[in-house]
C-alpha cells in the first residue's frame, strides 16, 4: 500500500508542465517552439490512447460496482445525478495522476481527537459514493498543494505538507496508514514532507476515555470496565492510527497491564477506502511508463497492503503474532515482548444434598439399621460451574505492562547510563535475524514500536503489521547476501566472478530477475555492485571514478528496456523497516551502518550453514584452503596434466584446419528473418498498388485490364500473408524469450 500514495506524490513533486529545453543560444526561438508544440501534440496522443481510457474504465467500474446492489443509493437511481457523479469522478481521477488544475485549497481545519473520531464515524456510515467523491476530491487537492509547492521554499514546502497531512487525518485511519508509511520514504519524498509526517507514527489525536471504556466493556460482555478492571486509567498512553492504550490493573490478581482499544467503524472505512485505492493502482499501472527498466505492479503491493491492514484490525491474531515473535527470541534474553492474556477461568461451587450412610452389616451378613440419631450423611463429590472470561477479543487486546521509553530519547538513554552504540549493534542484529535468519518480521518497528527499559533491553510492541518470506525468497535473499557478505571485503578477480554467478541466481531464485533475463549483462551488472559494496566496506572513495553508466552504458541500457527486474511486494515492507531502523540507529550512533553491522552477522550465519557453528570445523576447512590440503585441491593438481593435455590438442586441431570456430547469434537470425518477412511484405504492398493503379489510369482493353486487376490481387494478398507471417514469427520468439519471474 506504501506506493499508491508514493507514487502519487512523487508525481506530483516530480512534475512539470514546461518541458525543459535547451537554451536559446544554442537553438533559434522557432525551433524551441516547434519542439514544445510536437511535445505537447505527443503528451496529448499519450492522454487521448492511455490516461483518458484508464480512468473511464476505472470510473465506470467503481460507479457500476456502488450502484449494482440491492438497495443502491440515490444517484444511482437518477441517470443524471449519475452521470453528474461519474463526471466528477473523472476529473478527480484525472487530477491525481496527471496534476490538478484549478483555485487553490482552502488550508484543512485542526480537529481534536473525540471531533475526529466522531468524523472518522461518521464517513464510515456515508454512503459509498459520497464516500469515493471525498476520497478523491482530498487526493486531488493534497496533488495540487504539493504542486504548487514544488518549486517554493522550504516553508512553502512545509504548509504543502501539513495540508496533506491533515488531509489524510480528515479521511480517516486508512490514509493515516498511508501517511506513516510515505514518513519512511526519504528516497522519495523532500526532507520537509518527512518531518510533517513523522508525527503521524505516534502523535494521532486520541479519543475520549470514556469511549475507550465503553467499547471495552461491549466487546468483553460486561456492563462496566470496573467488573473485570481494579482500575482503568481515562487518559491513554499511546495512541496510533487504528487504535490507543490505556494503562489497567487486574481485579482478579491486581496485574498491571496495557489494553489496547480499536477505533470504531475501521471495517466500514476500509471496505470502501480500499476499493478507490485499488482504482488508483490500476490507473498508475496504466499510466507508469516503467522508464527506469523495473517491471513494477502497484496492484500486487496493493494486494499485499490489504491483506496485512485486515489483518492489522484482528487483535487476535496480533496476539498470536506477538506469541511467535516472542518464540523466535526466546534464547535472546535482552529481547522482550509482552505476554499476551486472552481470557481467565472462574469456578464457582455448586450445593448439592447430601446422600444417606449405607446400613452397617453384621458378621453373619444380616444389616443392622442403626437408629438414625447414630448415621452420618455421606456428602457427594461437590460440582462446580465454570465460568470463561475474556480479556481479550478481534478489538481489545489485554497485555502485560512493560516499562519502558523511547530508543530516540536520546536524554533518557544517557540518564539510565546506557551504551548508545550497543543499542545501535543489537537493533541492528534483532533486525537482520528476522529478515535473513527467520524470515519472519515486524513490518512497522517504528520508535513508536521499538522501545528499551531500564536495563537495557529492547522491547517491541505492536505485531498486527507481520509479513513472512515465501520460501523462495527467503532462499534467494540468504543467498544474496552469502554472495555479497562471503570472504569480506577483500576479493580477487575469480572469486569476484563467482560471487557476481551466485547473486544472479540468487535474485532470481528471489524473483527481482526474470528468468529469461541476459545472463551475461545481469553478471556484469553484479560483478560491478559487489566490487563497488566491497570498495565501500575498505573504505575506498570511488567518486572520482567511472560511473556506473560509463562502465556498464550498453548492459544497463539492454536491462532496462527489457524491464527484467521486479521487486516482490513484501520488499516494501523490507524497504519501510529498514527506513525505521536506520532512523533509530543513526539517532543512537552516528557512525551507524547497517551494512557494516550485516557483515558479521552474515558471516556467523555462513558459518553456521556450511560447519554447523563448529569452529573446529571451520578452522580445519580455512586451513585446508589456505595450504591446498583439501579434497578440491587435491583433484584439481591430480587431474591437471590431463586438461593440458586437452588443451594442447585443442589447440592444433585448430592449427591444422581440423576444427572451426563457428559463431551463431540466435537474436540476430531472428531479427534478420523477420526484417525480410517484413520488407517482402511491404514490397509486394507496394507493387500491388502500382499495379492497381496503372490498370485503373490506363485505357487498355478488357481483358488485359482484368489480367492487371488480378496480378495485383495476387501481390497483394501475398504481401498481407507475409504481414501476418510477423505474428506468428513474434509468437514463436515469445515462446524463447521468458520474462517470468520466479515466485
């Protein structure tokens, strides 16, 4: 979900309606404004062919869809309030992919927390249409400031920010998610968009205690929060976009403990808000011209985005994850995650009477009634009723209580006399476990999230946002960075090809590199990425040297046309965390990199896959290696005079004209074939016309009329059979020319 508002600011701040040109000194005024006007002849073709479909497609779907039920609403049911709203729709649709045009916004009003809940309600009651017309209309205003902004100061950038800001406050929790996603993405957006938006991670106006007291009690059954709390505190200690928490005591064993209460109406808003989202991905994979070779899909982020934000609003299944979570650090003593508690038992006793003593028997088998004043009553098993309580449900959540503060309180980690730097190293480490090592990770670790207590232990909360690898990235991803990390940062020449082979199928294996990629271009690609990460690791500066587009013009450019590279959808998730960490780590130590941090905790997970964590092994095998006593070695001496051998013989066959070098490029003969498919074709079109129009200009008789009318028939239908011939050669092609990615 991160790059639908990304993609659509980042077009805002990237766009311009001049096309730049060059100077007059170097072309005449006349030529300038040819060039503008072909320019704009072309940018008008590309919105009559591609944008304006899109968005009447997306519009009549998203119409259709509202108005295709049982009771729809009222403008579905007049043609022309219908039409009106589609109308409308299309220039909001249009004003946010391409750039707004009109009077500027009015500034957003600053509502407080219990103001915009009661909002927040009350659009998820409105009407889906209303709805998508407030959605857009706020889009397409948030375009035009962040527009007008582009070229402006900083201030002026900063108001562009909080208007957008306050926008997505306005629209509800949905795009409050967005904003804290795009508050992550420095690679995209001005630092002053950055700093406006951090405060939605953790500065969300809250709701009313009371509120949060009243949807406690609905959702654990009970008529007040007093019934199942000793103490439930009015004032809440976080609040964050899709819910707050309120500090509260145990009645049954006096437990301090967070309760986390979910804002109303989530469900309601997401249902629609999601379905416009899912417009604006369709339309920006309609629109994107994908220049920079990346064959992306907003839908599949989409699609990722939705399943984890549904996901996000089942505090159950938050619950759940934050027990695996805390499974997967359980040897981790300075890692904490707060213990769960989902519901406790009551056992009430039931009275039942008691059962008559048995009559005693005599020795010799007849019974001896004793006189009543003498029999005991015998009480029966006592029964008890059972009683289940709940503590927590899909939209409260009860957890331990850990004390704890921020990690960027930086005066606060000083005053505990913590170390900042091993802060740093063990955020790191924490991270990169779950991404290289588990596979499993908190998409969300914000410093909102990602605290540390007294002791200096880190604690992580809120696990609703949790993605897991598929296995096959998971598989390419390890062994990406066993190519890159492997030997450290010194490496030769042989070693550096080898390494460039194994990242190329790991990135494949991965899914980044479709699998009919050019091999050669993508290992030249690696070889200059892995010697450029290892000059960075030795410290050496290679900004005085060739860049990566005079090294590699032709590769990249071959790469980049073929678009053979596509990031999964849960790499934004990776990117977004990433964003977080290195946030944290750089506010804790200013010469923190995660890189440098990754190489040996790489190299202790190779370690632990090739020798087991066997340091025995490991100092055997690096002795083998560095004195040729090992397996390989050994063959390779063995075997060698044999390859010489081979050579040699090799060599003067060649010599003697036994053999020949023969060279076949299969693109070029497919090429060739096609062109001359192609220039047959139009040859005999060409003929055929010259033939038809001498026999309709000259005066000949009947009959040799008629013989010219028939040998440009048979010209021509032999040129259109050469034509359709290029289908079936382009076909054939396809069938050799995979752009698959592995998944």
């Amino acid at each position: 979900m991160a790059k639908l508002l990304i993609a659509l600011l980042a077009v805002a701040t990237a766009y311009n309606p001049i096309r730049p040109g060059r100077t007059a000194t170097k072309l005449h005024a006349a030529t300038l404004e040819r060039e503008a006007k072909v320019a704009e002849a072309v940018d008008a073709e590309v919105d009559k062919l591609v944008v304006t479909p899109a968005i009447e497609k997306a519009v009549t779907e998203l119409v259709d869809e509202e108005c295709d039920v049982i009771e729809p609403e009222p403008e579905c049911l007049d043609e022309e309030k219908k039409e009106e709203t589609k109308g409308l729709l299309r220039r909001l649709m249009r004003s946010s992919v391409s750039g707004p045009t009109g009077k500027s916004a009015t500034a957003a009003d600053i509502i407080d927390g219990e103001m915009l809940e009661k909002g927040w309600e009350k659009r998820g009651g409105r009407g889906s249409l209303r709805r998508n017309l407030e959605v857009w209309k706020a889009l397409a205003r948030c375009a035009f400031k962040v527009l007008k902004a582009r070229k402006g100061s900083s201030e002026d950038k900063t108001a562009a920010a909080t208007f957008a800001r306050d926008r997505l406050l306005t629209l509800g929790p949905t795009f409050v998610k967005l904003g804290q996603v795009l508050s992550t993405r420095t690679d995209v957006l001005p630092a002053e968009y950055i700093d406006v938006l951090k405060s939605l991670q953790d500065d969300v106006p809250a709701f009313s205690g009371e509120r949060a007291a009243s949807i406690v009690a609905k959702e654990l059954g009970v008529s007040s929060v007093d019934e199942v709390f000793s103490d439930f505190s009015k004032e809440p200690i976080a609040a964050a976009s899709l819910g707050q928490v309120h500090l509260g005591t145990l009645k049954k064993n006096g437990q301090k403990v967070a309760v986390k209460v979910q804002r109303a109406g989530l469900r309601e808003l997401f249902a629609t808000d999601l379905k416009n989202l899912r417009k604006l991905c369709e339309l920006l994979d309609s629109v994107d011209p994908k220049s920079d070779g990346a064959d992306r899909s907003y839908i599949d982020v989409f699609d990722e985005s939705e399943k984890l934000l549904y996901e996000e609003i089942d505090y159950l299944n938050e619950a759940k994850n934050a027990d695996r979570f805390r499974e997967q650090f359980k040897d981790d003593p300075q890692v904490r995650v707060p213990e769960m508690i989902y519901e406790y038992v009551i056992c009430v006793p039931i009275a039942t009477p008691s059962t008559p003593a048995a009559p005693r028997r005599r020795r010799g088998g007849g019974a001896d009634l004793l006189p009543a004043r003498h029999r005991r009553d015998i009480p029966r098993p006592r029964a008890h009723s059972v009683t289940t309580h709940r503590y927590s449900t899909p939209k409260v959540l009860t957890m331990e209580f850990i004390e704890s503060f921020k990690l960027t309180d930086i005066a606060r980690v000083e005053k505990e006399g913590l170390d900042r730097k091993d802060l740093a190293k063990r955020v790191a480490d924490t991270f990169l476990y779950q991404i290289v090592d588990t596979a499993y990770f908190h998409c969300d670790p914000h410093p909102g999230n990602l605290a540390v207590d007294t002791s200096g232990n880190l604690v992580y909360y809120d696990f609703g946002m949790m993605d897991e690898l598929s296995p096959n990235v998971k598989a390419g991803f390890k062994e990406f960075c066993f190519a890159l990390f492997e030997g450290g940062p010194m490496i030769d020449d042989i070693q550096l090809g080898v390494k460039a082979k194994q990242l190329v199928d790991a990135v494949e294996t991965a899914g980044v590199l479709a699998k009919g990629a050019d091999r050669l271009s993508s290992e030249q690609l690696a070889r200059y990425f892995i010697r450029a990460f290892k000059d960075k690791q030795l410290g050496k500066d290679r900004s005085d040297g060739p860049g990566i587009k005079s090294t590699l013009g032709t590769e990249l450019q071959s790469l980049t046309e073929s678009q053979v590279f596509r990031f999964p959808s849960t790499f934004t998730f990776i990117f977004r965390a990433i964003a977080s960490i290195d946030g944290i780590g750089k506010g804790l130590d200013e010469d923190y990199d995660l890189g440098e941090f990754a190489q040996p905790f790489v190299t202790k997970l190779i370690d632990k896959v090739k020798y087991g964590g066997d340091n025995s092994k490991k100092s055997l095998a690096v002795f083998g290696k560095a004195t040729g006593l090992n397996a390989e070695d050994v063959n390779t001496a063995l075997t060698q005079p044999r390859k010489i051998a081979y050579l040699e013989e090799t060599m003067r066959s060649i010599e003697q004209g036994q053999l020949k070098i023969r060279v076949r490029s299969l693109e070029n003969e497919m090429a060739l074939t096609r062109l001359g498919t192609q220039s047959s074709g139009m040859t005999n079109l060409l003929l055929s016309s010259l033939v038809l129009n001498v026999a309709s200009v000259a005066k000949l008789a009947r009959i040799p009329q008629l013989g010219l009318f028939g040998v440009a028939g048979l010209l021509g239908f032999s040129g259109l059979s050469s034509l359709l011939k290029l289908s079936a050669l382009d076909k054939k092609a396809a069938k050799y020319t995979s752009k698959e990615f592995n998944s």
